[in-house]
C-alpha cells in the first residue's frame, strides 16, 4: 500500500511538471512581445489611454427612483431585500440608499480620517483612497437628490478596487437625470 501511494504521488509530481514546463514553454513561443502604453512623439512620450466604455440608458424605477443614468450595456438596477443597487459585470456595483447626509458633510466625514485621501472631485461625487489591513484601495460616493429625497451612490466594498475599477461607476453616477 505504500508503494502504491509513493508510486502515484511520483507519477503526479512528475505528469504536473510536465505539463506546467509545456505550458510555459508553449505560452512563450505563442505570445507576441506586449505592445508598448507609451508612443514617442517628437522629444515627448505620451501615455496611450484605453478607450472609455460605450454608455447605454439604465432605467432607475426598478429600485424607486424616477431617474435614468448611462452605464456600460450589462448594468442594471436590482431591487434587493435588504438593499437596493447597480448592477453590472465584473466590479461595476453601486450600492443605494436613501440618506440624510449632505454631499458636504460626508466629504468632511471622510476627509476627517487622516488615512483617506481624496484623489477626484465633483459637484456631488468623489473618489478617496485609503488603506485597511495593510491593503491599499479607493472608493467613492456620490448624493443626489432627486425629487425631495437625497440618496447615497457608493460602491459596493466587497472586494478592495482601485481608482480605475472606480471610474465607470463614478462617471456613470454622474449622468443621473430624473424622468
């Protein structure tokens, strides 16, 4: 019996090291050289940027509110149980809820905290980066109001984001207009 098991735990070592040696060799030969960010232009370097996602109308009445936003195609406003939110793929969520708070009170809040630092600022939105655990992320925030009640935007912070992750659903907190 234990022959057995050393005889198969060689054979597994040995099949998983073919097989991670092929694959690193195979996506080597495969890969053409990373195309370069920068482009030289006379005696300047410029940073190329990713084109912006194309922006579709998103109907907000699904959560209550009587207002559209633009967002990339797959967002959608879910009503949930306990919360109500903007859906999309990959990082794109916005949690909503109704709030008291004013847009300067909460940018106020969040500068009180010396580990935030707030990075972009708008007429009712910002993005601030801060650092929890030793782990660097942002987060932003957005109050509207629409009819007479205000409502927070802000994402989800189920997983740490970066500034970038951030961006769509700020700028598309920014295109809310009501019905």
């Amino acid at each position: 019996m234990k022959k057995q098991l050393i005889l198969c735990s060689l054979f597994f070592l040995v099949t998983i090291t073919t097989m991670c040696s092929q694959t690193a060799s195979s996506s080597a030969k495969s890969k053409p050289a990373a195309t370069a960010t920068k482009t030289a232009t006379s005696a300047q370097t410029k940073q190329v940027t990713p084109a912006a996602p194309e922006m579709f109308p998103v109907d907000l009445s699904p959560i209550g509110l009587n207002a559209t936003m633009k967002a990339p195609a797959s967002v959608k406003a879910v009503a949930g149980e306990w919360s109500n939110s903007i859906k999309g793929d990959n990082d794109f969520e916005i949690s909503v809820e109704e709030t008291t708070m004013t847009f300067a009170a909460m940018k106020d809040k969040i500068s009180a905290d010396k580990t935030n630092v707030i990075t972009v600022t708008g007429d009712k939105s910002f993005i601030y980066k801060t650092s929890m655990m030793g782990r660097d992320m942002a987060h932003f925030e957005c109050i509207l109001s629409i009819g007479a009640v205000s409502y927070r935007f802000y994402d989800k912070r189920v997983a740490p984001l970066s500034q970038e992750a951030l961006m769509p659903m700020y700028e598309a907190t920014k295109t809310i207009t009501t019905k």
